[in-house]
C-alpha cells in the first residue's frame, strides 16, 4: 500500500516535472517513468526543413531593424543600433506593450539623429502588427523569457531574421521550436549573447584558436550576481516578471552569460558537442530572507518557499571527454563574476581579475608586463577595429555595441553569422536539463543533439573566419 502511494506521488510529480521542462509530448508522459523522462529529453525530433548551418543569406546593404521590449535590455538594443548608424542599418519600428516606454524610446531616437520608426504599442499583441510590416529585415527581441519563443517564431514565419535575448527559451520543447522554424523557413535565428564579445572573451577565444592554450579540456564559468534588489523591486522587471521564475523554478535559470564563451573556446557544435550534466542546488535561504526585508505591500513580502537553490552547480561532460562547470548565484552577496576559468595543456586563465600562466610556471601568474604582451599579441582584430567605437558607446563595457555592429555587419556582408539557432538551442537548453537533474537528485541528463549529427565537423567560427 504504502509503496503504491509513493508511485502515485512519482508519477504525479513526473508529470508535472515532464510539463516544466517542456518534454516534447510532455502530456504522453503522464504515466512516465524515471528513464522515460530522462529517455524522452534527449531524444532527436525529425525537422521538417534543411538545416541552416552555415546559413548565408544574401547581402542587405542596410539592414532595416525592429526591437520588441524596450525595457532595461531592448531600450538598449534600440540605442545601440541607432550607434552602429544610418547605412549600415536603419530602425524602421519599435514595439514594447506600454505606451510610456515605447514613446520613450522614439524620443531618444528623434533625438539622437533623428530617426522615426513606427511604434507598435498599447495592447498585448501589438508585436504581431509589427511583424506584418513587410520593411523590416531584422528583429530583436528583449522581453521577458515567456515571450521569446511566441514572438521568434512568428517573426522567422513572416519571413525576418530573428536575435533573441538570452535565454532563447527555457523548455526544451520550445528549443526545439526554434530549430525546426529556423529551418522551415531558411531565416537566421541568433542568440544575443554579448559575452562573447567580450574584450577579455575575444582575446581568449583568439589565443584558444592560435593554439595557446593546446588541448582545451576544463572549464568554468558562471553567473554570479547579487540581483536580490532587483527581483524584488515592483518596478525594475516588467509586472515582477523575474521572480516568479525563481518561485517556481530551480536550476541553473540563465547559463549562457558564462557559458557562450566557453562553448565558443571549446568548439561545441563545431567538432564537439555537450553530452550530458549533472546538476545540483543549494538550499534556498536567501530569498526568503529578504522576502521578509521588503515593504509590506510588495507582493512578495513574507513569501516563503522559493523553489531557486542559493548555488547551483551544473557540471557539462562533452562528447570528447571535456568537462565544464557552469554557475548560477543571483542571491548571496557574492560579488558579481562569470569565473572565466580555462585550462589547457599549455595554458591556465581565470577572470575577475583576469590573471594567466603559461607552462612551466609553477606557482605564479604572469607578470603584468608578460600578460600585456599576450593581451596585444592576441587582442582580437574585430577589437582592435572598434575599441574607440566600443568605449564611446558602452553597453557592458562595449560588448554589447560589438555584437549589435558585428551581427548588422554580417547581414550588411551576407557572411553567416557568429552564433546560429543550435548554439542558442545547445546553450539555453542547459536551463531545462539542469532543472530536470536536480528534480530527479542530481542524475546525469543526456543533451538532445539539435544539429541532427552535423557537431561532429569541423568548422570555423565565423568571427575568427571573417573579422
Ligand atoms: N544580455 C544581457 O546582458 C541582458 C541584460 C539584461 C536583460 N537581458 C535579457 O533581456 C530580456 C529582457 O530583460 P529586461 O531586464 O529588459 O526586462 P524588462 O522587464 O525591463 O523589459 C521587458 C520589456 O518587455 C515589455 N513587454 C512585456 N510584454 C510585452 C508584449 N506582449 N509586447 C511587447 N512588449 C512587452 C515590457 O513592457 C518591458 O518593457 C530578458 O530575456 C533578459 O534575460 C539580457
């Protein structure tokens, strides 16, 4: 009797786990069981088009652009690519559901050289209306994590090139979505992470592909970032739309920020590929604790059972034996850091701050005159093209300016680009698996494979291809 009702109390909970992380056909699981949850995760789904790696398109001698959210992050893309500037790309609409911040943005851009584009604003579904518009090339998204997948796939069915905020999507269904669309319809689905253009980042990447390092067999990386204040300020997020994922959700719920970087380094898709994590959370306290901090009127005030672990610790085998440790801490008072932390046969570098030994030193880092000398032998050239550009424009530290210039750049030029749909796939995907192996206590997850086969060639990234 008593075990009858631990099944029962399993496959409730598998079902409703099944259903979180978006299995495909998460409703035929209803009945599942341990491996057929973990079976039905990494299974391969058949796409109905041909794959897009190493999509080119043809030129577009200046991209006409839309952003979607136009909150703390699409406020940006708004203004940076207003930086990259009228010739390279042109903003001919904008989009966010209220009115205030929609009409703020086009008053930046009236102001700042004078561009006009329509504005798409006041109802839930004014996105849509936009992507109807038949002068727009290039779309990007920056609203909450829900709307990512809604708004990427329509936009590829109308027929535009989609970048999407990090992470692309949260379930693994919805991973898939964007694959098969982006196939279907030939167009470029890319994930917007600026951390790969990271000075550090590309410096890195530079001296990985020039064989500085040697063989790259460990990594750590991470998202660390004390965002307490945040979550729970009723006006930073849209409608608080962050925390609720931290309510409902424990796994590592935003990877990419570390992880990109190291995927670039590595190779994954492009010889190599992750093949299955392990993952474990901390206890929660910290949210809890400040829930009781916060103005009684917050709506989360008081609130206690937040399902996101302090720490959590995802640990990535890859198909060639490499492994990596990804990090995700948005609650403690730890001071914001992505580790950064790359070992080679040749190499070791840390970040924060970014230190490096070459072989044969045993106990020290360079000196800082021997780390300049890598950092100018090996700063990437796309870097050294745009450092002035970069500083004048900010977004983290240039970053962000680099990627927006570099991703209108790649259209302008009709070279494919950096990052493809099954980076964004490969990437975001870790946020569903993570989720599944802490529900399941910490039990290897296998990655589906979303190239269908195609990781194992070798191919060159495109910013170390075409700078
Ligand atoms: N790459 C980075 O460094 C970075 C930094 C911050 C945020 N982000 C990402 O950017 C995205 C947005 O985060 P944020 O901090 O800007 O959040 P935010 O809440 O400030 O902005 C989201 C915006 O979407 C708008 N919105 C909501 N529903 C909409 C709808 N139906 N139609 C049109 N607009 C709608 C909201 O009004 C809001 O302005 C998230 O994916 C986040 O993870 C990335």
């Amino acid at each position: 009797m008593k075990r009858d009702l631990k099944r029962r109390a399993f496959l409730k909970n598998a079902a409703a786990l099944a259903t979180l992380v978006g299995l495909p056909g998460a409703l035929t699981f209803a009945n599942a069981d341990r491996n057929e949850l973990l079976d039905a995760a990494c299974q391969t789904l058949p796409g109905p088009g041909k794959s897009v790696i190493g999509l080119k398109v043809p030129p577009i001698k200046e991209v006409k652009a839309a952003v979607i959210g136009l909150g703390n992050r699409g406020e940006e893309h708004a203004r940076l690519l207003n930086a990259v500037g009228p010739g390279k790309v042109k903003l001919t609409a904008i989009c966010d559901i209220r009115v205030d911040v929609a009409n703020r943005t086009l008053d930046f851009l009236q102001k700042n050289g004078g561009q006009n584009p329509a504005v798409y604003s006041g109802k839930e579904e004014a996105w849509k209306e936009l992507l109807h518009r038949d002068d727009i090339d290039l779309v990007t998204i920056a609203t909450p994590w829900e709307y990512h997948v809604p708004m990427a796939l329509y936009a590829m069915q109308q027929g535009k090139h989609v970048a999407i905020e990090v992470p692309c999507a949260y379930t693994i269904e919805d991973c898939w979505k964007l694959v098969n669309t982006a196939e279907e319809t030939q167009r470029n689905c890319m994930i917007l992470e600026n951390v790969c253009y990271g000075d550090e980042e590309m410096w890195l990447l530079n001296m990985v592909k020039s064989g500085v390092f040697g063989h790259l067999n460990y990594a750590e990386c991470a998202y660390i970032h004390n965002l307490k204040e945040l979550l729970f300020s009723k006006t930073y997020y849209y409608k608080m739309w962050r925390i609720r994922h931290n309510e409902a959700r424990d796994g590592n719920l935003y990877p990419t920020h570390g992880l990109g970087p190291v995927a670039q380094y590595m190779g994954m898709n492009r010889g190599d590929r992750f093949d299955f994590l392990v993952s474990m959370s901390s206890k929660q306290a910290n949210l809890d604790a400040y829930a009781r901090e916060v103005e009684s009127d917050n709506e989360f005030f008081n609130r206690t059972e937040f399902k996101h672990g302090d720490m959590n610790n995802t640990l990535i085998k890859s198909q060639l034996g490499r492994s990596i440790l990804v990090q995700h801490d948005v609650t403690t008072d730890r001071p914001y850091n992505r580790i950064n932390m790359l070992a080679g046969t040749k190499a070791f570098h840390k970040g924060y701050p970014s230190q490096m030994s070459v072989q044969g030193k045993e106990h020290d880092f360079l000196s800082d005159d021997d780390y300049q000398e890598y950092r100018l032998q090996y700063a990437h050239p796309l870097w050294t093209k745009l450092e002035k550009e970069a500083e004048k424009n900010g977004g983290h530290g240039g970053m962000d300016f680099i990627m927006l210039w570099r991703l209108v750049d790649c259209l302008n030029r009709g070279v494919p680009l950096d990052m493809d749909v099954y980076d964004a796939a490969a990437w975001s995907v870790v946020t569903p698996l993570s989720e599944l192996s802490v529900q399941l206590g910490s039990v290897p997850v296998r990655f589906p494979d979303f190239t269908r086969g195609r990781w194992a060639e070798q191919r060159e990234l495109g910013v170390m291809a075409n700078p």
